[in-house]
C-alpha cells in the first residue's frame, strides 16, 4: 500500500503527471473520472504566487472530487517557495509537489526546475525550506540528473528523504537529454531499492500501455507510476492500466460515445473554467487526441476546430455520435 503521509493511494497508483498548459481541472475531470489516482496540477511559479499573477492563480483552482490532489511549485529562492507554500496551504490541497525537473530554458535559467539539479545543496535547501514552512506533505518531481555525468539521483533521493519529503517521482530522462530517447528506469529501480529509502518512489517516463505498465511495475519494482502524454486525449489508458493490473486482461479501447463524451465534458469543463471564447479555442488541440484512430474522422476534426460557437461543436460531436454508430473504432 503507497501512502503519501495519511493518504492511502492503494496498492499500484496511477499518478496524473503534471503537464502545464494540459493538466488543468477540465482535463484532469477525465483523467479523475477514468481511475487516476493521484493528480497533480501543472507547474505554478512561485514568483509568479507571490506577485499575484493572475494566470498563476487560477493555477490554484482545485476541486473536491479530484482529492487527493497536489499542486506543484517551482522556484529558485529559498524564501519566495517558502512564502508560496504558506499561499498554497490556504488553498487546502493534499500535497504539495516541488519541480525540480522541467528543463525548459524560461525556467532553468532562473535557477529554477532543472536547474537545480546542478546544484544539489540548493536543492536540499530549498526543499527544506518548503518542508519547513507547510504542514502539507511534500512530494518532489525530478529527473535523473543533469546530464550523463552527473546522474546523482541516488543521492538526492537520499538527502531530499532526510530533509523531510514524502514521496519522489523520479522522470527517467536528464536535462540534457529533454525528451529524446528511451527513459531509463534502471536508476529509477536503484533508488527503489537503496535500503535507506523508505518513502513511495514513482517512475515516470514513456508508460503509454497497460502492458508497459505491468512490465515496468514488474522489472523496476517502484511503488507506482505517473503518466503523463499517454494520458493526453486517452484519460482512459488509467483503466486499461488498472484492469490488466487487476485481471491480466486488456479492455477493448472506449467506444465512440464514451469518446464524445469525455471530448464533451472537457470542453464544457474548459468553457466553464476559463470562460467560453478561451474555453473553445484551448479545447482545438484536444479534439484530433480524443478522435484518433477514428477513420475518416478529418473533415469532423475541421469543422470542430473552426467554429467558434459551442452550439455548433455540441451539434457536430451529436453528429459523429448518429452517423458513426456502426463503425468500429481502431485503437
Ligand atoms: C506538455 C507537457 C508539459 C509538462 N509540464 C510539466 C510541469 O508543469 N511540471 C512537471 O513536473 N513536468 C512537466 N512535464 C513533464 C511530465 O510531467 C513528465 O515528466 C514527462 O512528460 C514524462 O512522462 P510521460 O512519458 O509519461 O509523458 C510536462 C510534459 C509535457 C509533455
């Protein structure tokens, strides 16, 4: 059983991972809604809390049925993460999740996401003063390393551990490395297995079916795994995941109206979360995601994607429903 502090996520949980401009309510409403276990906001600046930024703000909307639910920060200075984890605790999440990951350059050049992972002692610091300034348990999202000499995820998992973190998401890529090639979930097993380690470790990287998810859970031995580009216009990889965990069987994919369905509750969730003009023109990028592998599906795609009235994307989508009804989906 994984539990974060005194929350039980069961015995293999599905973590959400945290995806920004892609994990907001209105996505994460489907992904909840398909058995993940644990969902995480996208990323919020913690200067950007502190400023008040508005953007980063509305970051902070959570909502009872998603719980448990964490949000993640980011942040470079020590006392404007401490101050963002007292503005974060008012909000009352579950947990409370700091990136030390993202390796794009806005973020690490302030230091900040990857950046860190240069410098381990401010890591540890940092850490340590959001620990410090909440009761909220904190979790950490990080990568392997910065590049392939300095692969030190062993030792962080130690000394952030000792500091007081809760669980650790360990992205199997370094920073250098970004997104390209395989992720390597070798060292990911290796902090899993140090037996100093005693809080949850999660894998994260590449897991896009149920198969791949039992194999890892298997090889690597991690507590459970965070899915993030699988889980984009497929909120339902969760349950297949889940089933062929629990019976050795694979679900058949969704059927179309459970297709329409999702697309429609993301979009009416984006319409109502951010307003109608944003909430349609943001839900564009979803559409070929919820459809795909649906045969002549394009001439729908475009009509959905240029109209800006959400009369109309309601009648098209009932439209696909009608006059797709016999056709089979490929996955
Ligand atoms: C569009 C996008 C946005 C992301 N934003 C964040 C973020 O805000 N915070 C974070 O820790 N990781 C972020 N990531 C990284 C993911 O959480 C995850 O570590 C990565 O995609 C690897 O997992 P996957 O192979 O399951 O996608 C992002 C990834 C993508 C594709």
């Amino acid at each position: 059983m994984a539990k974060i502090g005194t929350i039980e996520l069961g015995d293999f949980p599905l973590l959400l991972a945290p995806m920004e401009d892609v994990s907001d309510p209105p996505f994460r409403a489907v992904c909840k809604d398909n058995g993940a276990d644990l969902m995480y906001t996208e990323f919020i600046s913690s200067e950007g809390l502190i400023r008040d930024a508005m953007k980063s703000r509305q970051k902070l909307d959570i909502f009872d049925y998603e719980r448990p639910i964490g949000i993640q920060i980011f942040g470079g200075d020590e006392e404007a993460l401490a101050m963002s984890a007292r503005i974060i605790e008012a909000t009352n999440p579950d947990i409370l999740d700091i990136n030390f990951g993202c390796p794009v350059k806005k973020v690490v050049c302030k230091g900040a996401g990857a950046g860190v992972l240069k410098d381990i002692d401010l890591m540890v610091r940092l850490t340590d003063a959001v620990v410090k300034a909440t009761k909220l348990p904190v979790t950490v999202k990080t990568r392997l390393g910065w590049d392939d000499d300095t692969r030190n995820i062993e030792e962080v998992a130690e000394r952030l551990q000792d500091v007081g973190i809760q669980a650790l998401s360990i992205h199997g890529r370094t920073r250098v490395q970004m997104y390209k090639g395989d992720a390597d979930w070798s060292l990911i097993a290796k902090v899993k297995n140090n037996p100093r380690i005693h809080i949850p470790i999660f894998g994260n990287g590449d897991i896009d079916s149920p198969q791949k998810a039992v194999e890892y859970k298997n090889r690597y031995g991690v507590d459970g795994v965070m899915i993030g580009r699988a889980a984009i216009g497929y909120p339902w990889v969760f349950r297949e995941i889940k089933h062929y965990i629990k019976t050795g069987e694979l679900l058949p994919p969704p059927t179309l109206n459970e297709r329409i369905d999702a697309c429609r509750k993301h979009l009416l969730g984006s319409m109502q979360w951010k307003g109608q003009k944003l909430g349609v023109l943001e839900m564009r990028r979803h559409y070929a995601n919820y459809l795909k592998g649906l045969s002549h599906i394009k001439e729908y795609r475009m009509r959905l994607v240029t109209t800006e009235s959400p009369d109309e994307i309601e009648s098209i989508l009932e439209e696909l429903r009608t006059n797709y009804q016999p056709q089979a989906v490929s996955a």
